[in-house]
C-alpha cells in the first residue's frame, strides 16, 4: 500500500498523472521492476571486464536491450504527451518536472539547452532516485 502511494506522488509529481492502475499500471510497475531487478543484479562484465561475453548467454545484455527500449518509448510518450499539452498555458502550481525540462528546452534559459534525449534521461534518472530513495525508507 506505501509502495503504491509512493509511486502515485511521484509520478503526479513528475508526470501530473498517476500510472497505478489499468493497463498502463500494470506496465510502468513490471518496467520499474526490470529496471530495478537489472540495476541491483550482478553483471559479471562489470567485475571482469574479460569476461562480459557471458551476458550474451545469460539473457543480461538481451534485458538490457528490452527494458531501454521500453522504457524510451515510454518516455516518449511522456514527452509527447506534455508538448500536446503545452499549448494551453499552466500556472506555476500546475506545472510538473516535464514541463519545467520542456520550458527549460523551449526558452534555453542562460544559454543552457537540452535536447529530447537529455529530458528523458532526465526524467528517468529522478524518477528511479526518487523509487530507490523512498523505498529504503519504507
């Protein structure tokens, strides 16, 4: 039930929606999972460099592959999404961390730019903080 809560406040926050039901639920929790299940395994090719060979065989770099490809074009959509929605403008309590990144793209605010991929990343890399953070505490 906390793991719950915690994963809709983090995606209102990030996202201004909540992926915790139905079938885009469903889909955002197994991701996470995979992520999480790849990022906390043991990778041989990271301890033995001479050895990575053995994540051909063992599935790792073929996981890999699969959850990125997920993952990216569910932040595409995320993307997408909120360019749709930009054209109405919000207010400053109404804006998420999508937004702010796309505002950040749009206005290119002391001559700092971000391309697409940058806010993915983004988004993805403080999406999972904010999992791993609240999950040890739970």
């Amino acid at each position: 039930m906390f793991s719950l809560l915690t994963n809709d406040v983090i995606c209102r926050a990030a996202f201004r929606r909540k992926y915790s039901g139905g079938e885009s639920g469903r889909k955002f929790k197994k991701m996470l999972g995979e992520l999480t299940e790849l990022l906390g395994g043991f990778n041989v090719g990271d301890f033995i460099p001479w050895l990575s060979w053995v994540n051909l065989f063992n599935g790792v770099d073929a996981k890999v592959e699969k959850v990125a490809k997920e993952f990216d074009e569910f932040l595409d959509e995320v993307v997408e999404e909120h360019l749709r929605k930009s054209g109405s403008y919000l207010s400053e309590g109404e804006k998420d961390f999508v937004d702010v990144l796309l505002e950040i793209q749009r206005d290119k605010t002391d001559g700092f730019s971000i391309d697409r991929v940058g806010i993915k990343a983004l988004i993805l890399h403080s999406l999972f903080l904010s999992m791993c953070c609240i999950s040890v505490y739970l």
